[in-house]
C-alpha cells in the first residue's frame, strides 16, 4: 500500500462521496448528466435513504459507491479508501433493482455463493436463519424461475447480508413486493440491521419505507441528480411498525412528500 | 400443465405421422418405380439389411465408421472448448482464432481430404474431417456463450469481489452451457458428414466405402442400405441431444 494521501486519510466517514458527478456518454455520441455534483457523508453505522423521482440518478449513485461505475468528477472513499477494496476484500453487500439471480443455482446454492467466492467454508445455519428471516423457510431447494418477483428479490435481500458486510447496499429492495409483506420485510430488515448496524444506504421510492428505517432521509431532485432535502429521522431504535402511525411520521412523510412533489412536476 | 402436456403429446403424433407418411412415400415410389430403377422399396431394403447373412458386414461396417465419428466428435468437442475458453481467457487471441476457425471452415472438406490422406492415412481421414466439423460448430456455440451472461449478474460478481477465475467457472461457463449444448446438437450431423465423406476417399472400410463400392458395382439394396443406416444414427443422436437441449435450456436459463 502506498503512503496515505492527507486528503484521503482524514475523513471520519464510512461513506464518502465527495461532490461526486456522473456524465455518460450515450452510444450516439451525446453525453448525459445522470448525477449532477453529489455530496453525501455516511457515519459507520449509519443507515441514509435516498428518495427521488424516476431517473433522477439513484441507482448510479449505488453503483459509484460498489465501484461498479468510476466518477465523472469527484471521488468516492469508503473508509478513507477506494471503493473497489471493499468489494475484492467480500465486505460489501448488495441487492441490486434486478435480483440478479443465478438461474442454474437453487436458493440455498444462490444465498451460498458469496460464500464461495469468498472462499470461505458454508455456514448452513446461517443461510436457514436469513432464509428464515426473509419468510422463505421450504423453498431452499426451489429455483429462482419457481418464485415470485417478491420472493426473488427476498433471496437477493440474503444472499446480500449472507457474509456480515460492513456496508450495505440496497437498490429498491421490496418494490416487487404487495404491501402486507413489505411492511413486513420492513420490519424484519429494521430488526436484523438494529442487531448488526451495518452502514447501509437504501434506494426507495416509499416515503414511509425510508422514515421507517433510515437515520437520514436524502431528497434527490429531478435529472441530473442532485441533493434537495436531507433530513434526520428522529425515532428511537428499535423501532415498533407503531412508529409510523404518529403525527410526528406524517408530518416528517408529508415533508418528505412535498419536497419530492415539485422536481415530479417540474421533470414532465 | 395438462395444456404443455397435450402439446407434446401433438407434436409426438404429428412427428410419428409425418415419418410414417415419409416411410409410406418411399415404398410407394420404389413399388411404382416412380424414381427409376435406383429406387428401391422400403420393404426391400429393409429385407436387404436384416438379411442374416450380411449383418456381420454391416455390423463391422457401423463398428468403423461409428468409432470414426465418435472419436472425431469428442476430439473437436474438447478442442472447440479448449480453444473458446482459451480465447474468452485470454481476449487478445481472439480476432486470430476467430479468423483460423472460419477459414478452416470456408474450405470444403473435399479438399481438405486428399491433405489429411497424405499426412496421416486414410484410415483416419474421416476422422480428422469430422474433427474439423465439430470443432468449428462448437467453437462458435461456445465463444458466443460464455459472453451471454447479463449484465445483472457481471455486476453481482464484481461487488461480491470474484476473481477471474472464479466469476469463469461459476458464470461465464455455466451461462454458456445452453449455447454449448444447442452447438452439440447441430455437431451431431456434421460429424457424421465429415467421417462418411473422409470414408469415401479409400478408406478400407466403414459405411462410406459401403456406399461407394456399391455404387460402382450397381449394388443398390446395399447402397439405400448403408444411407439407411448411416441417417437413422445421425437422427437418433440428434434427437437424444434435442432432449438434452431442452432440458439444459430449462434448467440454465
Ligand atoms: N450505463 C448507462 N449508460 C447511459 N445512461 C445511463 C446508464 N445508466 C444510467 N443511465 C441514465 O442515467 C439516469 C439515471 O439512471 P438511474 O438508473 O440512476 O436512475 P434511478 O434514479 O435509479 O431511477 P429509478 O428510480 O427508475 O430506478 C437515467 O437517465 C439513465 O437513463
Ligand atoms: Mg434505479
């Protein structure tokens, strides 16, 4: 390793992304703006949702930060580094918008694939009891093409925290989900991360999934990207599903609401 | 369920209908001689070849030319995968490989056989074309399939931090294997081409000297014979590779 940089080794965040932007170059030869500068700093520990309309860059910005994308301007560190050592050391967990499951695999074989590629030997206990978690206890043998959109992305959910990752990335996690049961993944998710505080930044288009989850709420405008509204949610951890039935909740939902309401117009 | 079952089952009797339709045209033309004298009725033939006293000709005939092809195939099977994992390894060589695979292909085998008689022997020849067959068949199925697997899933490997080597054996190839395996199928019959035709140019025995000895002895029972044979072994592989197509594509895919 080399001499840390001053600049890259001073930051206290887990989560760094410094006035970040993103410019792709489309296949015609034009180049679009997809994140405009981006400044965000994420605590060890903390969990950030990001809410903003379709196509305003929120998926870029979890792609930036597992380094599945480099920045146009700007940098990203994550514990004072670069983004890319994360993921080679196996420390970093995603579930992605698509599942991205593997078809020829089982859901135990999927859930156990960060396993192996880690190299580390399988702990089965550990697959049950997030497969368990994710309310899909029996299907561990069936195929991906055997379950339901909802209970894909619960798979990809399991095989993300699968390893213990210090950071966690989830993009839309629930959005195939009815409502019964994503409240119900909510609550689930909010107790594993409330036992593990995993650094963790999660895209959603539900107010109420990010108030009632999140320790920041990040109000992203219309394309190009860029930060509106940020906001500290203020209840006490672990949370009950009660939460969200007090007037404190609507009045933060309708904040957050308002605030992503004139980019919506603006942006057609 | 019950709907894809009563589909198969059509598809089952229309398959049976139309080979029992083809079978009935032929013995019909041979019975009418609506084809001339060189077409034999089915019923004829087939009295032909089951006659006791030749099945030990047959018999050794398919002995050699099945071990041709067979040999051939497996041999361009591991040399089409070799070399298509080698290039998806090692991307520089590809352009070069790409370029030798379908030059080698462009040229017929017709006159690449007379080159393989004088370097290796005649014995081998059919061999070597079927070889050749295979392995370009199987060569492009696989370098086309091991760059089929989806973005989603290049991306999972890359954050769960896989190695090359690793994201090969665990995506590239098993993302390949339905492509691989559609290849396999249509390897079958070029096989079977490349070993019968190197048979034709003088080797000692096997199907294809069958067929030309008695095209130049008018034998023609034993000509529609040796055909006979040589197509239904073809169509069984082929069709034993259908069903495990179909099973790979349901299960990979
Ligand atoms: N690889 C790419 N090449 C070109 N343009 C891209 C690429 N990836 C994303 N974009 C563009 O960048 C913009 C932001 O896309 P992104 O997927 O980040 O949006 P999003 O906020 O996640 O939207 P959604 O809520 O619909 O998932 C879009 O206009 C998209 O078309
Ligand atoms: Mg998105």
């Amino acid at each position: 390793m080399s001499a840390p940089h001053p600049q890259v080794s001073s930051t206290p965040w887990a989560i760094d992304i410094d006035h970040v932007g993103k410019v792709f170059t489309l296949d015609n030869g034009e180049s679009l703006v997809a994140v405009d500068t981006v400044d965000l700093k994420i605590e060890k520990g903390e969990f950030v949702a990001l809410l903003g309309p379709s196509g305003c860059g929120k998926s870029t910005i979890l792609r930036l930060v597992a380094a599945l994308e480099d920045p146009t301007t700007g940098r990203i560190a994550i514990e004072n580094r670069d983004p890319l050592s994360l993921s080679r050391q196996h420390r970093l967990g995603v579930a992605f918008q698509d599942h991205a499951l593997l078809p020829w695999l089982s859901v135990k074989n999927n859930i156990a694939l960060p396993y192996k590629v880690a190299g580390r030997p399988v702990d089965h206990e550990r697959i049950a009891d997030l497969l368990g978690l994710v309310g899909l206890k029996g299907f561990e043998n069936a195929r991906p093409s055997q379950l339901s959109g909802g209970m894909r992305q619960r798979v990809s959910i399991a095989r993300a925290l699968i390893l213990n990752p210090d950071v966690l990335l989830l993009d839309e996690p629930f959005g195939a989900l009815d409502a019964v049961t994503r409240r119900h993944m909510n609550v689930e998710l909010q107790r594993i991360w409330g036992e593990e505080r995993i650094t963790s930044l999660l895209v959603t288009h539900s107010v109420e999934e990010a108030l009632f989850l999140a320790d920041r709420v990040i109000v992203m405008s219309g394309r190009p990207g860029r930060v509106v509204k940020s906001i500290a949610v203020p209840f006490e951890r672990p949370r009950r599903p009660e939460v969200q039935r007090t007037a404190e909740f609507h009045s933060l939902a309708d904040e957050l609401t308002l605030a992503l309401e004139p980019e919506e117009a603006a942006a057609s | 369920m019950m709907k894809i079952d009563r589909e198969k089952a059509t598809d089952l009797v229309l398959g049976v209908l139309g080979i029992g339709l083809f079978l009935v045209l032929w013995e019909v033309i041979g019975a009418y001689r609506l084809a001339g004298l060189t077409w034999p009725k089915l019923s004829d033939v087939l009295a032909f070849l089951f006659e006791p006293s030749r099945q030990g000709l047959f018999l050794r005939a398919m002995g050699a030319s099945f071990s041709m092809v067979a040999a051939g195939y497996v041999l361009g099977l591991v040399i089409g995968i070799a070399m298509a994992a080698l290039v998806h390894v090692i991307n520089p060589l590809r352009p070069g490989m790409d370029r030798f695979a379908s030059v080698v292909n462009a040229i017929p085998p017709i006159a690449l056989a007379p080159i393989f008689i004088v370097l290796l022997s005649r014995e081998v020849t059919g061999m070597a074309i079927a070889t050749l067959n295979v392995f370009f068949v199987i060569y492009v199925a696989t370098t086309s399939g091991l760059q089929s697997s989806t973005r989603g899933h290049r991306d999972l490997f890359a954050v769960i931090g896989a190695s090359k080597i690793r994201r090969f054996m665990s995506l590239d190839m098993p993302a390949a294997f339905p492509a691989l395996v559609s290849g396999m199928k249509y390897a079958i019959p070029a096989a079977f081409i490349g070993a019968i035709l190197g048979e034709w140019f003088g080797s000692s025995r096997g199907l294809g000297l069958l067929m030309v000895s008695a095209m130049q002895n008018f034998q023609i029972p034993l000509l529609w014979s040796a055909v006979l044979i040589a197509s239904t072994a073809s169509l069984l592989a082929f069709g034993a590779m259908s069903l495990l197509e179909r099973f790979v594509y349901g299960r990979f895919r």
